[in-house]
C-alpha cells in the first residue's frame, strides 16, 4: 500500500493504519484525474526548471518518468492517492536524488484542484457537445411538425392548439439557456490554481501566469488561499448539471404522459420499450422512467455537495474529496440520457388527426370568446363567462361543439349571434386551422414556429462556434506542453 | 445480451436497441440482490407447486436449477437484469418446458420488491451490529473517564466543567436511539410482496403467508398495489440512516475540534493521522473529515431518494431502479465509518490536567453566582450579573479567577463577602471538584455519568437480545427453504 | 427592546446593537411555544420550591405572574425571545427580589428544548387525528367501490383490472404505516431536558421525573448533554412528516392523472376545481397541485434540517432557532393538506363503465396467458409470447380482443384452442367478473378488498385508541400541573 | 372573498368551495409582486390599445383605475390572488363594459410570470448591492491588515502563516464570483414573457417587443409555451444564491472557529455577542450562528425548488406558486445576512502579537524545508522527512523550535548544516517576516496582497458600473410607461 508515509520513510507521524489508509483512499475516483494530475506534474517540474529551483539535470529526467506515465492504467487500488502514486512511481524510476525534488513548491492542495478543473473542463465541453447534439435533434424534428394542431396541455388539461413543432422548440430554447450556462460556468472553472501550494504560494519564483498557458487554462485563480480551498467553481458545475437534469426531466414527464394509451399523442418505437415479465400486452417507456429519476439524482447531487460543504472552514479540508465524485456521477448520468433522448427524440411521431378528436374542440373556447368580443363587441370577460356556459352545456349534452348546432350555441351564449358570428365561431373548432390565427411574436403560428427554429439554430450555431473555440485552445495547449517537456 | 425479449422471442414488440437495454440494465446494481432473488425464486416454485399450479416434476426440476444459481457469481454486464438472467439460466438448464412455467404467478415488480426487502434486512441486521458495537466501544472507553472534568460546550464555547465520559455517554444515546429506530424501520422492511405479481395478485392460489415465512419474512405486505408500488420502507430505511449519519458527523466534527492544536482536549494517535505532501508538521485528521462528509452524502441520499420519488403516479415505475442503490450506497459508507469510528474512539484519550487550564475556571461561573444566591441569597439573575462583572473584570485585568484575590472579588461584585463565602467560592474553581457537586439526574456527576453507563450499557444488551432473535430467525428460515425445496 | 442585557443591566457585555437583537430575535416563532415555555417555568419554580432552592413566598408570587401569562398573546416583536420575556414580565411584577429567583437552575438551552418537545407533541397528535381521519375518509369511499373494474397502472400503462375500491384502501395502508410511524417518533419526542440547564444539570436537587411528571413528559431525556444538545428528535420528526408528505403527493399524483380529460377515470366536483382566467372550458383541479408541491416542500424541510445540523459540534449552538420553524411549516401544510384532501375524496366518484372501454381489454392479457397454461398446458413464458403476438395483432387491426373471432385468436397465438378454450378466454375479457377470479391474499377480488378494509379500519381503530391514551395524559398533567402550583 | 368565478358570475364552473379557495389562495406571498402587476397590466393594455383590440376610450378608464392601485396596500387576504383583485378592482370602478376588456389577449400564466421576473430583477439588484456593499467592506479592513503574520489553515490545523488581508481577500474573491453569477443570471431573468397568454399567444395583434420595452425588459421570453411554463429563471436565481450562501456560511464558521476562547485570533466587539441566561462568562457570537444556519436554509431551498418541479409536465401547474416564495425567502434571509455581516467585519479586529505564539512556529516548517533544499541541496522529500522528524522531536521534549539549539537541530535532522544555514532556518521562525519571502503571484506576500486588494476593488468597480447600467434602465422604463400611460 502506497501511502504518502512510504514515501516519507517516517518523519513527523508514525505509520497510518492500513484499515485507515484504505478508508481514506481517493484512488477510484482518482482514476478520472490521474491524466491530468501527470499534465500538471509535468508542467509544475517545468515552472522549476525555468525559476532555477531545479536543476534541468533533474527536471529533464523526472518528465520523462512522467511521459511514460501519460499512458498508464492507475488500475490498483493499492495507494492512498494518484498524486503519491505518480511520485512513488518516477522517485522509483528516477531515484530519490531525482524524484525527491518534483513536489517542491506544490501541494497536493492546488495540484488536485487543478486536475479537477482541467478535467471537469474537458468534461464539461463533451457534455455541451451532447447537448448541442441534443438540441440540433430537437430542432431537426421540430421543423417537420410546424403546421398539424397539437394539443398545448397547462393543469395536465388540454389548453389551446398549439403545434408539436411549437412544443419541441419551445423545450429546446431551455436546452439553449443550459448551454449557455454551461459555458459561464466554464468561464470560472478553466483557471488555474498551480502555485498556490499548500495555500500560501511558496518561496520559489514559479511562474504561475507560465503554468496556466501550458495547461490551457484562462487564467489563474489569483489568491491562493482562494485557489486550494474555494470550490464553489464545482458547486457551479454541479448546479447548471441540476438545471440541465430539470429542464430533460420535464421532457422525460411529458412524452410518458403523450405516449400513455390514454392520451396516444406520440408514437415511440417499440425499440425504446420493454414489456412486463407478466402482462404480455405492456409496452413500458422504460428508458423515459430511467430518464426521469436520473435526473432528479442529478438534480439532488447540487444538493449534497451545499450540504457537505455546509459549516466548513477556509482552506483545505479533506472533505472536499468527497465532494469531486459528484461532479463525474452527475456528468455520466447526464451524458447517457443526453445520448438516448436523441435518438429517441429524432425517432418520434405525433399522432395523426389529432385535430379531429371531439374533445379537443373545446381548446377552440378561448378563440371562441375572442371572436366574441371581436364581432359582437361583448366585454372579454362577458364572453369566457359565455362560452364557459356554451361548454359546460355541450358536456352536460354529452356533445362536441360542432354537434351543437346554431340555436344551440345561441341558447347557451343567451344571445342572438350576428349573421356571419356563427360561421367564424365554426371555424375556430379547425383547429389545424386556428394555430395559424396567432398573431403574436413567438406563439405556436406555423410562421412564428419557423422563425423560432431558426433563431434556435442561429444560437446553436454561435455556441457550437464557441465550443469550437474553446476545445482547440485545450489542444493547442496540449501541443505546447508536450513540445516544452519533450525538448532538452 | 441477454434482455426479456430474447427469453420471448418476439410477442408484442419488435426487439429493443442495445443501447436502449443497456442504458436501462440494471445488473451491475442487481448483483446485490441475486442470492435474495435466487431465494425467492425458489420459494415461489414451492409454493406453485404446493397449490398445483405445476407440476412436481417441474417444480423439482427448476429448483435443482436454482440451487446451482445460489452461489453464482452475476458478473457480467450482459443481460438486463437479475431477474431475466435467473429464468435465462434455469431456462437453458431444464428447457422451455420446465423453464418457461418459473414466472407463472410472478412478476419482476413482486420479485423486486421482495429481493430487496431480503437483502436491506439483512444489511440492517448487519449495520444495527456494528453501531451496536461501535456503542459499546464508546461506553468501554466512557466508563475511563468519568472523574476528570472536560469543557462543555456551548456556541463553540467552553461553558461548563463536565467530563470526557459525560461527553461520551450522552453522545451514546444519540446512537442507541438510532439503533431503536433501525429495528422500528425493520419491522416495516421485513414483510413480503411476493403473490402480489405484477401489482393485482394472480388467479392461481398461491399461498402468500407460506412464501413469506420460507423467506423469513414477519408477515406480508398486504395489498396487491401496496406491495409492488409502496417504496416508504426504502425511504424509511433511508432516513434512518440519515439520522445516524447526522448523530455521527457530529461526533466527528468535535474531535476535529478536540484534537485541533489550539484546543488540545483529545490526543488522537498518529495512526489516524496523516501528514501533508508539502507541510512538514502537519498532522491532519483525514478519517474524521471524511466521515464528516461520508455522511454529509447519507444524508443527502434520502432528500435524493424523497425527490425522485415526488410526483410518481402509483405502480410499479421504473424510476424505482434508482432507489435501490441509494439504500447500498448509504450502507456501505455507514458501515465504513462506523468501523473506523469504533476503532479510532477506542484509542483516544483527553489530555491530561486540562482542570489547570487558566482560562477554564471561568466555567465555574455558573456555580459561583448559584453559591452566591446559596450563601448570599442573592436573586440569581442579580447573583448572574455581578459574576458577569467579575469575568469582565478579570478579563481586563488579564488575570484568571485564581489570581483575584478577595478584595479584587468585591470589589467587582460591589458588596463583602460572609466569613466563609470566599473559600467556597474558590472551591468552585477546582473543576475536578466541582463536577461532583452537581445534583441532578444524568448531571456529569461521576456517580451520575456512571450510572448513564450502566443504563446505556442496559438498553445495549437489550438491543443486542433482539439483534440476536431476528437474526437466528433468518437463518431458520434459510435451513427452512432449503429442506423444504431440497425434498422431492 | 428587551433583551437579556435589559435583564443584566450590564454584566458580562455591553449591551447588544439593536439590529443584532433585531437580526438574532427568535420572537415571531417563538408564538408557537409560548404557551409551553409558561409551563415549563411553572414546573421548574414548583420544583426549586420542593427542593429548598427557593423559598415558598417567592415561588408562588412567581407562580401566580406566570399564571397571568397562561392567556397572554406575545405578539409584540420587540424582545429577544420569549423567555426573556416571561422572564422580564415576572420581573416587572414581582420586583427584583422575586423573579430574579426564577431563572435559578436552568437555562434556555433546557428550557427551549422542553417547549419546543412539548408543543412538538401536541402538534403531533393533532396531525395524528388529521391524519387517521384522512385514513377513515378513505375506508368509507373505498367500500363502496369493491365490486367495478378499475384499471390499475404500471409505468404509467394500463396494467391489470382492479378496483377503485383496491386503489384506495392500498394507499390506505401507506398512510396508517405513516400514523405508526408518527406514534413511535412520538415516543422519543415526549421525553423531558428539564433540569438539564445550561448542559451539565446544576447543583441545585431539582427532581427531573417530578418537572418531566407535571410536564405531561412520558420521561427524561437522561444524560443533561444531550438534553439540551440532541435534536435528532425534531430531525425524526421532519423525516415521518417528509414520508407521509411522499405518500400524499403520490395519490394527489394519481387524481390528477385519472381526472384528466383523456384518462377520465374519475370524476372530482366542480367545488374542487377552478378555471383559468383566459380559456373558459378549463376546469384545473388546482388544490390537488398544490398537494403536490406543498408536499414536496414538506419532504426538502427534513433535509434543510439536515443540511444545517450538518457538522456541527455538540452542545447547544444557535443555528437550532432555525430549526424549530421547519418543523411548525411542515406541520402546517400537512394539516391544510390533509384537510383539504379528506373532503375530496369523500366526494370522488369513479366513472362509470370503465370495463367496457374498448382499450381496458388488453388488460385482461395476463389472465388469457395464465388461462393458457390453465386449460391448454403451455409453459407461462410460451404462452405470455403468444399473447403479446395476439396484442400486437390486433392492434395493428385497429380491433378490440372482443372484436377478434376465434380464428384470428388461433392465428395469432398460432394453434388450435380446445373446444371450450376460447369461450374461457372471452369470459376474461369481461374485467368486472375477472377481479373475482383472483386468488391470492390482498388481491382486487371484492372478497379480499372487503377483508383488507377491515383490516385497515381495525388498525386505525388501534391507532385511535392509542391516539386517545396519550391525548389524555397531556390533559391530566395539564390538570396536575395547575393543582400543584395553585395550591398554597 | 373574491375568486375569479366572482369575475364570472357562473359560466364553466359551480363555484369554489370556500376552503378550496383559501388553500389554494396565494394573496398572501403575492404582495411581492402586487405593484409589478399593476404595471403589467398598465402594460398590457396599452398594448391592447395600441393594436386596436380595445377602444381608447376603455383603455384610459381602466388605466386611470390602474394608476390608483399602483399605491395600494393588497393587505386583504380575502381574495383567491392579486390578479384577480385587480381586475376586480378595476371593474368595480369602471364598469363591467370597461373593466370586462382588460384581461383580453392575457392570462394569469403570463401575468404572473412577468410580474415574478419584474420584482426578482429589482430584488436581485438590490442583493448585489447589498453584496457589493459587502465586497468593500472586506476590501476596506483587509487593507489595514496585510502585514502581519496569521495562521492559515487547512484541515483546521495551522498550516502556513498567511496574513488576515490575505484571508480577507481570498475570499472576497469568491463573493464578486457571485456578484458576476447574479448579473449573469439577471439576464436570462429579465426577459418579458407578456404576450404569451395562457401558453400559446393571442390572435390579437400585441407587440410582445413593445410591452417588454415599456417594462424595462432586455427583451422576450421567444416561444410562448417556454414562456409561461419555464421556471429555470427562477431556479437559476436560487442556485447563484445558494452558492453565494455557501461562501457566507464560510466565512461565519471561519469566525465563529478564530473567535473561540481557545484560537483567539480575532476580536469581535460585544456588541455582536449575546451572554447566556444561565452562565455568567459567556460571551455568544450568535448572529454568526444564525447567518451559517440562515445559509444552510438558503442552500436547501434551492433543492426545495427542484424537488418540486421534479417530473412535473410542460406548461404551467400551480405547483409553480409553492416556488415563488422560496425566492423571496432566500432573498430577505441572504440580505438580512449580508447587512450584519458587513457591519461586523467592519469592526472585527486580528489579536496582536499573533506571530509571537509559540506552538505557531510549527508553520514555518515548509519553509524551512524549502531552505534545506535551497541551501544544503538537499531533495524537497528528503527536506520534508527530516523537518517532519525535528517538529516531532520538538513537541515530545515540549520545546517549541526556538528553545531548540543548533545541536538540537542537527541531531533532529540528522546531518551538519552548512555554517549561515541555520541563521537562515531561525530567520523563518519569524512569521511576520516570512510572508514577505513568497514569491508567487496571488501569494500572501503583503506586496500581492495589495495587488489582490486593488484587483478586488477594481472588479467591484466594473460590478458597481454594470449595477447602476441596469437600475438606470430600470428606472427609465418606469418613467416611460408612466408617460405612455399618462397622455390621452
């Protein structure tokens, strides 16, 4: 078992308990960062070097220990961390006359935040790449649904005539905002905590502003006490994942509702289903269920990190370890239903006729009342107490209101209709026909959808152009840290 | 990948995408639950054949089958879970003539709820044992240190003179109460869904009390609908630990505090302890900070658990996969700090002579203003402010309450002592003393603390009776099960 | 503004700034444990008098000031806390040398600690009676809807026939687990810390079981520590109330869902529902939202309780004010829930004729599969494959099972049925008659709904019993209380 | 009491019941956002008359009424919600031929969701003021203390002397992180959702851009659906201030920990401290208490929101009411928080002679190890097991590391040191001088602490700039729609 007390061959403490050793062991979820921790190791001898605290002789020969390591599987569970397991590894390559000098002037401290922040980055920009995926699906389907009524349900009761395209759209503009979110949150997290050590910097000229451009960060955290113990940069993370979790939740909610027997407004092939192990008739949207209650895990994670960094004090505490694993659980739950919403959302159909059903025809009451007020210049307020009578008679009648005729409608309205009222008031019961008599900017108008889609589009694009931006960066930066450390 | 539709070989759905089964597969999470499902498989084909729903020969052999299973090892990740592996493999064991009669009565949604029903009982027998020894080490070591006063505290401040085992002992309740409420929570846990099939029972007549007690279980979940679609029990294990979890971070966060250089009340032995990578004198208490957080994280584990439930519609839904892992996962860390924990507080001792801290004597306050209304008959609450003036004044003066001579004492109290008042009051600031002149019941009073010991010690054993008489019924309950499906 | 400096007029500190009096008032929720906090000085003034600590003439003036509070609203904002301001009102009336006696031997921290528990408990029972009320709303609808088919869900899907009648009474068991529930946490809350003052008890020989006695308190909460340090019972508290909250926002899920226009299951008046200010045919069934999320509030008050408890160090620290609000809000809007849903679903009514719906009789697919291993000997799993082959038929058809003849059944299942087969399988597509051949314990078959009926109502008959025990000896010691400190 | 069936006077719907309407009424928590919803309205209707939908004539008499509401108490809670209050109000004073034309082309869905964004942003800009303030109150006391030596700490043990300027603007920084997180989250806030009606827009032709203009919004809520029924705005809001609530509760435990008798490192005016009504000595930081616990709370209702807006469907639910308030909660108890804060910090003195205590020269061990390295050559691990070695030969013989001799050194570390590296070791034991040997950017070296101090402030000053850009903006919009609403 590698802990820092076998690199240390004794000092201040006696030797940790194995039971204990394994306790606190980080190694597992290390896993995801041991990439990065050898980056900044490399980067780190390098700052050494350039200051004149190390000797090349010995920087030159501990980066190429570390060059070996880039590639490793950090497999074993046998050691308390990967940043011992990386000195273990090149003081045992290198000697200790060598390997002893390559954690001068860093701490685990800033040298675990900043592999937590280079990989929380990477991992952030793959998750918005997914959602931007995402949201191209979304608006691929969205165009082809613009014009065919589709019920728009508020209270889980179906409200007015809105389109399926409307629908998708509308859902996609949050996905948008999570994009956006994503990338501010970003913003914060691509800085650089090197150089502030234990939490005080350290007596050694490092360069920090040197360190930063290598990794590929934006900048550094400036103070340093800020730079090891502040984490409200994964907190950040952890609440836009919460967001993001919500906003596919509430699509997950829906196509179960949609697609339920009852309700029958989408198709979902049989290939996103399952049946029952019993009921052979079931067709299960299992992967829509899973979607939902992964998320409300997500969502909760935002939760437990508040809560485990409640009450704290300033600077490091070990308890920030428990805090990382968070972020890499809410990113994969995200990702794979990111991944099969997709699919299954680029698969979907609405159902046809849906403007033919009976009972939809009251969602034409609202229209009804406006031409009520538009012709017949009745109070708006007059005219939905009218109307809600109009319905509440059909129902009573146990009719749809194209089966009430004239006096019928006369009767319930308690007044005589204008000559053309009638025929107007009929034509609001097409609803295929009314979406198209908004008039308002954004509303489900198929005109209105098109150009929604296209603003969708155009702000999917920029932050596509941003993603871009930024990933090469990190690239870039690869490049140049590879050419620096590889050079003699 | 072995998935439902492969043992149906088509019916009502066209096969399911692999991805699709693989994002909803819950194996890697079943492996918990396999032997219980084994088990309740078992059981279930007993109790099919005993009400003639199949044949004996059948019966017999798809329990040869299962008892193969019993000790197989569900590594792969290749099917979709537990429940579609077992009749996979009993299936291709016996044939489809055998095989294809296991789940006539059943459903994965009864067999779910029982496997897991089987297998928290367990894992709370298992984590009741270890708090219950954990509360025994805390009395062993209690029982040491009942004589010697130790710093109450209050708002982070030292308050009054109470003793190390006085800490200890009152801290121990807080864990017998959660004991209590493990074997409160597993009266609920432990009763059996089984005959409640897919959630509306089955027309075969199967005897549901005879399934349960070969399982062990105290009784049945009574209704169809409530035995597959009620989760409460989960939610309820779920706080339980949740309330352990909080009675234990605190534990943890005053030893931090004890043993912080500054406070200096408890030596924790280097075996706990590690040093920094960078700071040499570092001593660090890695354990108890990531106890603090472990549990920070079972906490949040049911507000997880509350959330993903919040909105289901009853039933079986799937969303409920994501539950069970929250039960494991809260256990396991539980389990793992209490473990350390019981360890840790065995080899702990309180600094020596901590009655000679200077600054402690002002915790004899409180005594002195009560020997002043004692001996003075001065009203408290005049009694309180006067020694407030008396601290202040010291205070200022720089002075502990033992360098003030008489006069300095009056004259900051503003009135003359009778004869023997001051001599009393003196007396109050032996705080080794004065611990015994406390007189109330449960008061750090040595007589007092040891009495909580015996009391704490009491309701331990008593716990432990009833650990005890669960446990073996399980295991009668096993023999049971195996007799009665070995037989033929 | 009073405050404790007002009581001091110096001492210890100088006085406090008014915004940090204003900003740390605990006055506004301290309403809710005025009344309590009265009592418990009457319990502890009597029981300093039995003991010698103060004398008879200036415990009964202080008695008889307290009585005069019993009635007295304490709405003013300008104090501290209430105890400061019974305190400060005994003062006024008794003078100095009276009530400067009162606060001799105890402590807020103890004396807040016994109020909040004794007000906690009396909330609780009220909630208890609210809740088995609910529980008998329940039973009286369910037994009127034992005998019709109800579809029951899974995944949201039409599952199996059961009844409305089964519906209800399996959710009736969620919420009598939760009054047990209620009922044991009780017992952990009705414990008293009286006497336990600042932490350490006092020197003073109060007699702890004689102020629990009077209190109306089942016990002591013995070591003095955790009397007025634990609060894991408020914690216990909030997490039943978060459990019942779950179960609540489960079944308004369920109407909400089954009053849909589409679902149309059941019918909920009019008086119930409201419709929108801009569409007049809605009828939204707005209480049952805010069930919903109320109860989703109620369930994330426990973990803002535990969030806050989170690390913190025993004894009494302030951060407890904050506490004691959530478990007032919690109980609130369980009580206006359960209220408000108690009426409703004594006024529910199923529709009617749900068996006939064409789209219910796939749900009779379970049993056509048993009836097949039944009558024709085919193994379950064949037989579920067939059966799914027969579904999907005839939903490709566009027909009902009922509208399939015989040859389209032997088609689709692929053999020739026996000559009575088919005529068995078409009774069980009559689902009103299929819930009566149900077999097993606790199914939807009318006779064993009737049985768990009974069954439910005999535990809330225990529950009640039990409810009206506890409810009595509060009253008593009320009664107790005031003979012992009004005689002279 | 009013409803919005008063409004109708019969129509869809038998009126409410009277306990319906009380449950479901949100009058109360709705005087948040009474006067924004007045201003909507005004809004609204000279949209209305602007495309013609309504008479001028109407238009006027109703925004005469409007006026006269702007200043009206909505004290009542007799009434379903303000809404409808309003356009009660209105009616009652114009007539129902007037007033019955103001809801026309507007819902409550859009209504409320306006008036909830209107106040959030006016409370938002407040908060970040009041955070602002905040900034440079720290900004201001961290000037004053860049040159003294104070202990940092990680693990809440001393780990390297830092400066409490340092401390001070370390974590300033992470409050103007929030302060950019709030002007980020204003602009997805201050968008117009007007012209959405209940989800789908209107068939009049309302200038969505000219009524978001008039009521000082950056623009439109696009899609109609997304803007009535997304409430990310509002859970976006609440995570920035749960993560600005973390950073407080920080700073509130790093106090409560440096002021306890024990740790003494800094002075907090008793002003801000409260005694204890039993023990006289006690001197209570409770406002820091309150503001850690008032944070836990503002933390969790991030989580509360969550909760309930999980699995809810597009569209607006009522369940939305229950999360208004959680915004007005979170905002009243951070800003209460932040006003003490700002005082308190103002006034919070470092104890003198801090670089003086003895067990602090532990600190200096890092760098007397960089020096071992730097002058004897010695490998930084090597430098760190032998300093390791020396602090812990130190503390057996109870020596702090200046009563050590140079003998003492040189055994302890097991080698001879060079002739001036021992000076030079001792010379690190002097803290206050220490700091002044880093050499890293962001360091505690008084130099960049003055460089943090100005950066700090200069950021607070672009944050200052973009503050008054936006309530500029704000204030020019109201004087706008007041003119436009003004003229005839």
């Amino acid at each position: 078992m590698i802990h820092l007390s076998s690199l240390l061959k004794g000092g201040r403490l006696k030797s940790t308990r194995t039971d204990v050793v394994n306790f606190i062991s980080s190694l597992n979820d290390d896993r995801r960062i041991a990439l990065a921790t050898v980056l900044v190791n490399e980067a780190h001898v390098l700052a050494l070097e350039k200051c004149g605290a190390i000797k090349q002789a010995v920087s030159r020969k501990i980066l190429r220990a570390l060059h070996t390591l880039e590639k490793h599987k950090f497999s074993s569970r046998r050691a308390e961390d990967v940043h011992v397991l990386i000195e273990d590894f090149v003081t045992r390559q290198t000697g200790q006359a060598v390997g002893g000098f390559m954690h001068l002037g860093k701490s685990r401290n800033d040298q675990v935040a900043t592999a937590v922040r280079m990989t929380l980055r990477g991992e952030m920009l793959a998750l918005d790449k997914l959602l931007l995926s995402f949201e191209l699906s979304i608006i691929a389907i969205a165009v082809k649904h613009a014009n065919a009524a589709f019920p728009g349900y508020t209270h889980l009761q179906p409200a007015q005539p809105i389109s399926f395209g409307h629908y998708l759209i509308a859902n996609c503009f949050s996905f948008i905002r999570d994009s956006e979110r994503l990338l501010e949150a970003y913003s914060r997290v691509n800085l650089s905590p090197m150089g502030a050590a234990a939490l005080a910097g350290t007596s050694f000229s490092l360069n920090r502003a040197f360190i930063a451009k290598v990794l590929g960060f934006d900048g550094t955290v400036e103070a340093s006490l800020d730079a090891v113990g502040g984490r409200d940069f994964a907190l950040e993370a952890l609440s836009v994942f919460a967001l993001t979790a919500s906003d596919l939740s509430r699509i997950a909610s829906d196509l179960l509702f949609y697609s339920s027997v009852e309700v029958g407004l989408v198709k979902i092939p049989d290939e996103f289903a399952s049946t029952s192990s019993i009921m052979p008739q079931k067709k299960n949207l299992d992967p829509l269920e899973l979607i939902r209650a992964k998320c409300g895990k997500v969502a909760a994670n935002f939760n437990a990190a508040l809560s485990l960094m409640h009450g704290l004090t300033s600077g490091y505490n070990l308890d920030y370890q428990e805090l990382t694993p968070l972020l890499w659980q809410s990113i994969d739950e995200l990702s794979s239903c990111l991944r099969i919403l997709s699919v299954l959302i680029s698969k979907i159909e609405p159902s046809e006729h849906v403007a033919e059903r009976d009972y939809l025809q009251f969602t034409a009451a609202t229209e009804i009342a406006n031409l009520l007020v538009r012709i017949e210049d009745v109070p708006f307020r007059t005219a939905h107490q009218k109307v809600g009578l109009l319905v509440r008679t059909a129902i009573r009648a146990g009719k749809s209101l194209k089966q009430m005729g004239q006096t019928d409608w006369e009767t319930a309205l308690g007044f005589r209709l204008k000559p053309r009222t009638f025929s107007s008031l009929r034509r609001a019961l097409d609803l295929d026909g009314q979406i198209s008599t908004y008039r308002t900017a954004g509303s489900p108008n198929p005109r209105e959808t098109l150009r929604l889609i296209a603003l969708a589009q155009h702000r999917c694009e920029k932050l596509t152009a941003e993603h871009k931006r930024r990933s090469n960066k990190l690239e870039l930066s690869r490049r140049l840290l590879r050419k620096a450390t590889a050079a003699t």
